[in-house]
C-alpha cells in the first residue's frame, strides 16, 4: 500500500430519550455550522482524558447539557465512510459509537434553555413511524410512489420487497422494530436530506416532508436508539426509567404507546401488565379532571430478582 493512511477519529454521540405529554422526545442541540439543523449531543473520546467510551460520554453530555446521565447502553458502532464527512475534514474517517441514554423530564428548563439544548418529539424527525392513530398518510401519498419510481428506474424490483418488509404494505404488518432499516431504504433511494448533503443523490424536493435533517449520522443513530428502545420494551422494564415514582397506569399505557408508535388497547394493555406483575399499587389515588381518582402504582424493582425477562410484550405486529 502507498500513500498516507486517513486519520481516525472516534465520536460519542448520545440519543437521550424523554416522554412528556405523551411525547417520545429526544435531546438535541444546536448544530455548530448550521442553526437551522439539530445533532444530538457528542464529543470525541480523548483516551488520555477519558477511562472508558461511557465516562467519556457523560462528561461531554454534562458539558454541553445539565443533564447527569443515569441509564446508558451502548448502541452500535458507525464507521460507513461519507456520512460523517465535512468540507473541511475529508481525510478524517469518523467512526461514532452511539448510546441510548433514558432520563426523566425534571424542572430544569432555564438551565437546558442557557445550554442551548432542547427536547424535540422523536416523530419530528422520523415522521413515518408513529401509528398511533393508524397508518402515516404519508407512506401511501409520499414514499410508497417515490420508492415505486426509484424501483422502477433501477429496473431492480427486489426495491420493492424492501419496501414491503420495511413499511408494512401489500398485506405486510408493520413491524414497529424495523426503524433503522426503514431509515436506511429512504436513504439509499435518495428521499432524505443527508443523503443530498452526503452526495449519494440529488436534492429532492421531499426532503422535508419526510422529517427535519440531523447533522453528520445523527438521524441514523436516533432510528437505531428507537429500534433497540421499542425491542427491549418487550424483554426488560426500562419503560420505568421514563416514569415518575408513581404514575397511573393510564400514564404508563401512554407512555408505552408513544415509544413503539402504536396503539393499545386498554383492557388488553391491563391484563398484560397485572400477568407480568411489573407494578403494584401505592394504595394512593390521583385526582383527576373527569372521573373518578385514579389509582397509583409504583415499579417492583423486586422483579428483577426473579426472572430473567421482565418487559412488556404489547400486541402483535400490524
């Protein structure tokens, strides 16, 4: 081999995940070269200053935002070439590992408002993926003939079964886990702005139909944080890191509603969480506007001790 090797920078970014008002929300800030354009939270990891990946990325979310991190996972390595390139660092390969990061709306508005920072809905920024009320009007009116025009001008109509599979149509159900893939499909056939920024296709006057741009590969790491959140719903408790102490299980039935873009129903969703015995009530009530007061249930942590699967497995997949 000849020539001098790219140099390789590794990035930290944070997907930090809310709910309020029944809101999936997502923390992001101010993209430093364009105001008009969100990025999540992310530094680069300095292995003389930082001990591990997570220390690293707790301190720079609590450098940029006042949030202190409680519950992280990794998410996934980055490292496709292209789609974290700027004018001025074409010979630097980036590779970003991503965390999921879920935390608890507190009092802090004024001190998220002076960061800079601020919580946006996830559906913002994938549009397409909250069903809650039916199917997107959009995936008939808008991506279904683009990506039918895209298949039809490759002569590849295998196109097509990617777009069956990912987006739930011709008698496919929608598989509400298959986010990073539906991502990736617009992408790919050029509908969204990163991939005119990227150069991998033309601009395309629906980029901002189907949902507001991140900077660098923010967005793709925002559909691979929904993807493993709404796939671990099913197996682990960690809707609880979303909740207050104690919550209604209409608040928690919401809440699970607004992380896997579906709706549920009640009865349903109440049988399911008294067979996993995920909750059990405070004995207190909560008044309400209409109605009668509303009971309140708090999160056995004890559950945990007894089985290894713990989640809440809301419905099937249609």
């Amino acid at each position: 081999m000849t020539g001098t090797p790219n140099a390789v920078e590794i990035n930290l970014s944070a997907a930090i995940v809310a709910v309020a008002n029944n809101d999936p929300l997502i923390l992001t800030t101010p993209s430093s070269d364009d105001n008009e354009r969100d990025e999540l939270p992310f530094g680069p990891f300095n292995p003389l200053l930082h001990r591990t990946f997570e220390t690293g990325l707790r301190e720079w979310v609590a450098e940029q935002t006042p949030l202190r991190l409680g519950y992280v996972e990794q998410l996934y390595t980055f490292g496709d070439r292209g789609r974290h390139k700027t004018a001025e660092d074409r010979d630097l390969h980036i590779v970003s590992v991503g965390y999921l990061a879920l935390t608890r709306i507190t009092d802090d508005g004024d001190a998220l408002r002076k960061s800079g920072a601020r919580w946006r809905s996830w559906y913002s920024f994938l549009p397409w993926e909250d069903w809650r009320v039916g199917k997107p009007a959009m995936i008939d009116e808008t991506i279904r003939p683009a990506l039918h025009a895209w298949a039809d001008k490759s002569g590849l109509p295998a196109r097509l079964s990617r777009f069956r599979l990912a987006f739930g149509d011709d008698g496919i159900v929608w598989d509400e886990e298959r986010v990073l893939e539906r991502y990736e499909l617009l992408y790919e056939a050029g509908l969204i702005e990163e991939a005119a920024r990227d150069g991998r296709a033309e601009g395309t006057h629906l980029s901002r139909i189907l949902g507001l741009p991140m900077s660098f590969d923010h967005r793709r790491i925002l559909a691979t944080a929904i993807s493993r959140l709404r796939a671990k719903l099913k197996y682990r408790p960690v809707v609880f890191e979303l909740m207050p102490p104690t919550f209604t299980l209409t608040a928690l039935q919401e809440t699970v509603e607004a992380i896997s873009g579906r709706h549920l129903h009640k009865q349903n969703f109440r049988r399911l969480v008294e067979t996993t015995e995920l909750v059990e009530p405070t004995g207190a009530e909560q008044t309400q506007a209409r109605g009668r007061p509303a009971a309140l249930y708090r999160f056995r942590h004890n559950v945990l001790e007894e089985r290894s699967v713990a989640g809440l497995r809301v419905g099937g997949r249609g």
